[in-house]
C-alpha cells in the first residue's frame, strides 16, 4: 500500500469506526458486533503505527469511551480512567514484551498479574471518609457520568468500607459492573414474554442498566461488580496487594486472578481460559496482563492514552474484517458450481481463514458483494466462517462485479440454471470435476496413501469447495478443516500432516496415483521403472515432475510396446493419458505444490525366483541379514521354518534342530561355501 493509498484508507475507517462508535456508546445501538469493530479499530491502528505521520487527535485510536449523556450530572476523573491496548496473538504480547524489556531497569523485577478481562461496564467509586460518596462511568475517560444512586443498589458494592486498617479521607476504587449469563437469559425471557425486543449481549444490559435514570429498574437487574483497581495509595507495593486490600475493604474480586514471571505461564493462562470461557458465569473477552510491581508499572508510563504496563491479550475474535480478493467457482460432485470467496488470510474463532463459500449468486446478491470489498466474517460456534456483511463504506470504486461463469470452469460445457433460479450447474455427466473416484484412488492404498483421509472427508472437501482436485488437498491449511463440523483441532491436524508426510512419493505409487486407464499397481511399477531410465536424476533419486511432463508428450505406442507384458491397450491409455492438456496442468499444479517424486529401485533379478532358503548356524563370511537380503534381491524367499517347501537350508557353524530337519525331509542341504558360488 502506498502513503497515499494509507491516507485514504485511514480516512474511511476513522469515519466508518465513529459512526459504530457514536450508536454503540451514545445510543446504546450495536450496529456491529465489538470483535469486528475492534478488527477496524486494528487494521487503522497498524497503518498509523507504520505512517505516524498520519496520525490526528481526533482519530479514534486516540480516544477512550464516549460522551457522557445530558441526562446525569457530569463527573470529573482526578485520575483519567484509561482503556488498555489490546493483544490479538502471541506475536503482539511477545512485541510488547520486548518493547517492556527495554524500559526496565536491569535489576527490577519484571513479573504480572493476570486477571479476566471482563466484558463489562468500567465504573469508579469514591468512598468519602470510608462512605460511598460517588460512582460514575468512565464516560470519555476525564469525564463521566454521576450514577451513584444505581450503583447503591449493586450488592457487591459495599456502602461502607470495613475499618480494617487507617484510611484517608477519599479512597477511589475502580472495577467493572457485570451481568451474568443466567441473568441475561432471564431479562431476555421476560423481554420476549412482554413481547419486546431481545438484547444482544449481556454487556449492553450491563450499561443500559447502570444509566437508567430509575434506581428501581436498576435494582432489578441483579448487576455484579467486581473491584479491580485501587487508584488511593494504601501502600500496596504490587498489583496482587492492591486485590488483596480491595478484598479487605469489602469488594468482590476474581479469585481466579495469577502472578506469574513469563510469557509461557501468559500464554498457558490465556489458552486455559479460552477453552473455558464459555463455561464461565459471565463474559470476558481476554486476559489483563499487568505489570505486577506498583513503582515500575507508574514509571513504564503511558504510550498514547493507554498505560505501556498493561494489556488487554484478547481472545482470538469470533468476527473479523477482511477482504475478498477474489471470487471463484468450484465445481462440486453433483455438478452445482459454488462461488467461493478467496479471502486476505485472517485468524476467526483461533483459526487461520483464507476462503468462504457463497453458497450461489443469490446469496452474493442479498450481501451485495464486489470482488475487493472489505467484509465482516463471522464463525459463530463451531461452524463454517461465512461473510456475513460488506462494509460498502470502504470501497474506492475499483471493486468488481461477479456474474456466475455461462460455461464450466472445468470442462467448458455450458452451464444451465435450475428451475428456482438460484443453482447453476455443469450438465456434462462426464465432467471431470464429478470423478470423484479419482480423488479417492489418489489418497487411497498403493497410490499417495494419507493415513485416515477417505472417500468420507473427501467428499466433505469436495462439498465445501476446498478441494476442486488432488492438487488441492497439498493447499489445505488446518483452519480449513477444523472448522468443519465433527472435525476437532486434534483430527485435523493428523489429516495436514497425512497430507504433508506423502509428498514425496515413489514414482512408481505416483504413476499408479495419477488414475492412468488401465494402469495397475504392478504395471505402474514397470512403467516407473522404463521411464526413470530416461530421467535425470538428483543424487537423493528425486525425480522432476516437469521432465515428466516432457518425456510422457513424446511417449508413443510403439516404445511403450517395449516394456514387458504391455499390450496395445494399456500403451494406448498411457498414451493418450499423457496428451491429455487436463492432465499435463494437473501434474504441473502438483510440482507447483512441492510434491516431488523418487526413483524406485531397479529390477531385481529373477535368478532365485521360486526358491526358498533356510538358515542354520554361524556364516563367517556374512551376517544373516546380509544372506537373507542377498537372497531377496534375487528374486528369492527366506524361510525360518524347514518344511518339504524349502529349496536349500544353508548350514553354517554349530547348525541347529533345523539341519536334522532338513536330513529327515530329504531337503537339499548345502555349506556357506556352496551358496557363495549360487550367488
Ligand atoms: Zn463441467
């Protein structure tokens, strides 16, 4: 992206993320869902930080919360109440880290408190000599509104400090008032019973009820408040102390909070709590990572409006923005084309996603999708990420429209449109983007054999549109399939490493992989074997795909007659195989995606074939592995039972029970030096 294009893009997010912001916090109005807002709030956040220069005051990664309503007595903050910086990934906290790294004094020590990040209401309270005085929203930050008479009515907020130690005359205590889930379902409920509209998260039942103007409406909403920062001086040294006070005044705190020293223990605790997230009573959206120590966290100071001691390491979002790079269309099993979204790469829901499906152009059209617009995805529960909106506000006038293609994309029949108007599909019962046989036969046993992938996943790939052909499977990323329903993180990775532990593959298994007419296990073997001897070859015996492409063109019936046991009609089907332009783009798609193939061993000589030998005794001029193998490579078998099958038993020094055996059955017997001169 050039400046200029940055400029231009910072300028339509500043408007579209004040637009979200103004409804959300003014109008109580959610417009858009607080994870793709914060998708926007990141991507303008990222081009400033690369073009500071672009920087204005009135951006809104310069600003905390919203205007206060006229309707309460306005509040000034003494001690502004400022957000935190959020953390996305463990790339961003290792960043923040470092950047922390370079601020402390050698010999300080660095360790944090994390606790959950709650998805609440951020309040401050004063106690006037040990008397709740004043509770008020954080508001803009400096200044917020008075909503004492609500806040009195939260149980957890104690009227009245417990006198357990010398107070001074004001005592500020900040925390956040929370609803719970149960509680949420139940205001819900009794919504849809009085026939009124249903709120969208408990977070927004939260503020709306701390800024009722009737305490009683308040009251009933049974809020939470959680205590968790002690802005009074009361000699606490640590975060960790300033909880362990707060708790001594008489606030409800997290118990659940940790000291910890690294950014593994971070990364363990925030892995811990995503996994538990949904079982808890309430909301949270991450982890606050603060800066334990009290002296160093003050001296580590603020970067913009937010304190650099601190973070908000926030769980992987259920909605993101991104971008639709490209539309294209699969051809699925039954012939019905799907347009599929190609997407800039973005982590939803803990999974890297890089393409969506359209389901049909009925669907682009309600979305009103342009290839290039920037969209919201969305993977709710465990399902499938869809575009779920586009942002037509962002668009700089080179969007494209999509129209569904009039012919195949495979096999370039002309599409016909079903009775309703919506499904298109490819007629051609013989179009190749049907067979999915081939598919199978490809991952399956004596071609690429990927443990545990069969005609089963294959066909839910195929009907996603993940895959189109083979050479597909070699472009799967886990985030594909994990998100697929029944498929868990755990199967999902074996299935990727499957794939990625076949691409290098013996030529002969490859030959047999690639659904040549005709072309068997024992023949693609044959056919492996003539063709490398007119390959170069690299010295670990890895073959190249491109000089297959090129010898197979000049393949004639006549030089494959050659090969033993090849009559007309497998020389014909290889043949035509290899002219075939479908056939030569795929062998090129899968050089393309690093499969590459190795020479398999040469004939073995046929001199022992239908012979078994046994081995008895010492050899001395070999180990018996290497007899064993010597027999092996000649085309014969290595027995350890004598039976009236056996051809010779080989006896060596000090022979065992085999050699009597051997003289009992009348087999042939014979001394190492005898089978020196066989071989
Ligand atoms: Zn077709």
């Amino acid at each position: 992206m050039t400046k200029e294009e940055a400029k231009k893009r910072i300028e339509l997010l500043r408007r579209e993320i004040e637009k979200y912001r103004y409804a959300y916090h003014v109008l109580d109005q959610s417009l858009i869902s607080d994870e793709a807002l914060d998708s926007l709030k990141k991507e303008l956040f990222d081009l400033e930080q690369q073009y500071p220069e672009l920087i204005t005051p009135d951006s809104p990664t310069q600003r905390v919360g919203g205007k206060p309503l006229k309707f309460f007595k306005k509040v000034r903050h003494e001690v502004p109440m400022i957000s935190l910086n959020d953390a996305f990934s463990q790339d961003d906290m290792r960043d923040w880290y470092e950047r922390l790294l370079k601020l402390v004094p050698e010999k300080a020590r660095l360790d944090f408190y994390c606790e959950h990040k709650f998805d609440g209401l951020a309040i401050s309270l004063i106690y006037k000599n040990g008397i709740f005085n004043l509770g008020s929203t954080r508001g803009d930050g400096k200044i917020g509104e008075d909503v004492t008479q609500n806040l009195k009515t939260i149980e957890s907020i104690p009227l009245r400090l417990r006198e357990t130690r010398v107070l001074p005359e004001i005592v500020e205590v900040r925390g956040e008032v929370l609803l719970t889930k149960k509680e949420f379902e139940r205001i819900n409920r009794e919504q849809a019973a009085k026939g009124l509209s249903l709120y969208a998260n408990p977070r927004n039942v939260a503020a709306g009820s701390v800024r009722q103007l009737d305490p009683q409406v308040t009251a009933s909403r049974h809020l939470v408040f959680y205590a968790y920062d002690l802005i009074t001086d009361l000699g606490a040294k640590t975060h960790e102390e300033k909880h362990l006070i707060l708790k001594d005044l008489g606030f409800k705190t997290h118990t659940d909070n940790k000291r910890v020293k690294t950014l593994e223990e971070i990364f363990e605790i925030h892995d811990q709590l995503a996994k538990i997230r949904e079982r808890l009573p309430y909301e949270i959206d991450g982890l606050v990572v603060i800066v334990n120590d009290n002296k160093l966290f003050e001296s580590l100071g603020t970067v913009g409006k937010a304190p650099r001691g601190a973070i908000a390491y926030k769980f992987p979002p259920k909605e993101v923005t991104t971008i639709v790079k490209d539309i294209v269309v699969q051809v699925g099993r039954t012939g019905v084309l799907t347009p599929v979204a190609i997407l800039e790469p973005k982590e939803v829901g803990g999974v890297v996603v890089s393409r969506s499906t359209l389901h049909n152009k009925e669907e682009i059209k309600k979305l009103g999708l342009k290839i290039g617009d920037t969209v919201i995805i969305s993977r709710a529960g465990d399902v499938i990420p869809q575009v779920i909106k586009v942002l037509p506000h962002l668009r700089t006038g080179k969007e494209k429209e999509f129209k569904m293609p009039q012919f195949c994309p495979i096999c370039h029949a002309k599409t016909v449109v079903d009775k309703g108007g919506i499904i298109v599909r490819c007629p051609n019962k013989k179009c190749p983007a049907r067979f999915e046989e081939k598919l199978y036969h490809f991952v399956g046993k004596g071609a690429f054999e990927m443990k545990g992938i069969g005609p089963k996943i294959i066909n839910r790939l195929l009907d996603e549109g993940l895959i189109q052909d083979a050479s597909d499977l070699f472009d799967l990323k886990e985030g594909d399939i994990a998100v697929l329903e029944r498929y868990g993180e755990k199967s999902s990775q074996n299935i990727i490493k499957a794939i990625n532990d076949n691409k290098k593959i013996p030529f002969s298994r490859f030959l047999y992989s690639l659904s040549i007419p005709h072309l068997g296990e024992k023949n693609a073997l044959l056919l492996a074997r003539y063709l490398q001897t007119k390959m170069p070859q690299t010295q670990d015996a890895t073959l190249r795909i491109d000089y297959l492409i090129k010898l197979g063109s000049s393949l004639t019936v006549n030089e494959l007659a050659q090969i033993k046991d090849f009559g007309p009609v497998i020389t014909e089907a290889i043949v035509q195989w290899f002219q075939d332009k479908t056939n030569t783009e795929f062998l090129k798609k899968l050089a393309a995606k690093g499969v590459s193939i190795l020479a398999v061993p040469n004939e073995v000589s046929k001199q022992f074939q239908g012979l078994t030998f046994v081995f008895t005794g010492e050899l001395k001029t070999m180990t018996r592995d290497q007899a064993k193998e010597a027999v092996i490579n000649r085309g014969g078998e290595v027995s350890e039972n004598v039976s009236k099958k056996t051809s010779f038993v080989v006896v060596g020094e000090n022979p065992g029970s085999k050699y009597q055996k051997a003289q009992k059955l009348g087999v042939q017997i014979i001394s190492e030096t005898e089978f020196l001169k066989m071989l």
